[in-house]
C-alpha cells in the first residue's frame, strides 16, 4: 500500500504548478517518445518497491487527434512480495499539442485486491466521465500521469521562495486539492552523480501513514527536463525515500553538478 501512494504522491507533486497563475506553457514538449525514468523506493535502508515512467507511441486517435501514450508502474521489490504484492500501472493518452487527456486507465493488483478504473475527460465541457460517475471541473483537469508531464513543460522560473500554489486532480472517485510550497534550490546526490535541483514540499495530512508534522520533499532536476530525482517523506515508523536510478532517451542532458 505504502508503494502505491508514494507513486501517487511522486506523480502528483511534480504537477504542482499547473494552476499557478504566475506560469506560462514552454509550447515544444520537453519530453519525446522513448523517454523512460526507473526509481527504487527504499524504506529506511531496505529496498521496498520499484517505479517506472515511460512515454511510448501510439497510433491511437482521439477527436481525430494524435495522443503521446504515458504509463506509470510500481511493483514491490524482494521481501515485500511475500508480505504485500503490488503491481500497479496507470495509462494516460494525451494531446500531443495541448498536453490535456483524453482517456485515463488504471489497472490495480495490490495481494487480493483487484481494480480497474477507465475516465474520460471532456475538456470543453470540463468534466470527466469514469465508471464511478461524471465529474465537474472549474477548468483544466488532468489525471496524476498526464498532470505530471504536462507541469514539466511550464516555465517556473517566475516562481520566489516560499511560493504557496494548488493543484486540481482527478483520481479514482473524484476530484481533490492539494496546496504545494516552493522551496527553493538544492544539488542533490542520486546514483547518476550530483544533480542541481528543484525543491517543492506539499501540504500532508496525518493518518495511516504520515507523522502528524510529517513533511514531503520532492526534487527535481533544474534543467530543460524537469525530471524528479528524489522524494522523501517521514512516516509514522520510519521515512520512505524514492530515487531515480535510471533514465534513458531524455531530450536534453541532464543539468549535473560537480561537488
């Protein structure tokens, strides 16, 4: 369980300036086909999950217009298989020139839990149709994977420290907020070498999983492509980190750093 919400969340909180009104769309996608980032989510030092983000061709139309296919998969990794087997994928097909989706699929295998969600999404009528009911929206609305590539095309450098924006989502039964903070900018050490970054920490609520004063980072890569790196978030027992172990067919080279 703990993978599929730390996906969730690593996917949600790179999409945290879409709605800020300070920021414009770059237009070119900064991403292309074949593009392909692996993570590794370890629980204190132990190796607990895996997660892939992918972008692959189609030749599926939608309105009679072209669509980039994204996929998002994580999956337990060693010993969790035995207590907690997870293997999740969530789809997304978007407009190649708006970045907005079409169609969002999600298809869950967690132990003995089965699920599969389909939503539509109806941009000029604002409101998404999935088999759990129709959903308004007040503008814009993107399902966790297409919100994700399309906040990496936004131009945030108009953004301060401290900066406080939200994000309208659309997951599974309905349509949330969530309230996102700039940080500021960090390099930070990943398995691919130093790496000069972003930093943003999102609103959390305690519960299950989060501490009461639990606080959630997310880094991404200050340069054209705008790539999460790393995530961390304490726990009720414990911290949870996620880091980028590979990423192949990228469109620009990455902005490493020396130390």
């Amino acid at each position: 369980m703990i993978n599929k919400k730390f996906l969730f969340i690593i996917l949600l909180l790179n999409s945290s300036v879409i709605f800020a009104q300070a920021v414009k769309n770059n237009g070119e996608p900064v991403f292309k086909v074949g593009e392909r980032l692996d993570y590794r989510l370890r629980y204190g030092f132990i190796t607990a999950a895996e997660a892939s983000i992918r972008v692959e061709e189609t030749t599926a139309q939608f309105d009679n217009n072209p669509v980039f296919h994204l996929i998002a998969e994580g999956r337990t990794a060693g010993s969790f298989n035995i207590f907690y087997k997870v293997r999740n994928r969530y789809d997304s097909y978007v407009d190649k020139k708006s970045m907005t989706p079409y169609l969002y699929t999600e298809n869950i295998r967690e132990a003995n839990y089965r699920r599969n969600d389909k939503a539509r999404f109806y941009q000029d009528e604002k409101k998404v149709v999935s088999n759990n009911g129709t959903f308004k929206a007040k503008g814009q609305i993107f399902d966790v994977v297409s919100a994700y590539y399309f906040a990496r095309n936004l131009n945030i450098n108009t953004l301060k420290e401290g900066d406080t924006f939200s994000l309208d989502y659309f997951l599974h039964d309905g349509i949330s907020k969530m309230d996102i903070q700039y940080v500021g900018k960090e390099v930070v050490k990943t398995s691919l070498g130093y790496v000069r970054c972003i930093k943003f920490s999102p609103s959390i609520q305690p519960g299950r999983i989060f501490r009461k004063n639990s606080k959630l980072y997310l880094w991404i890569t200050d340069d054209a492509n705008r790539i999460p790196v790393k995530a961390h978030v304490e726990i009720l027992v414990g911290s949870v980190t996620l880091e980028l172990i590979n990423a192949e067919g990228l469109k620009y080279t990455m902005g490493t750093a020396k130390r």
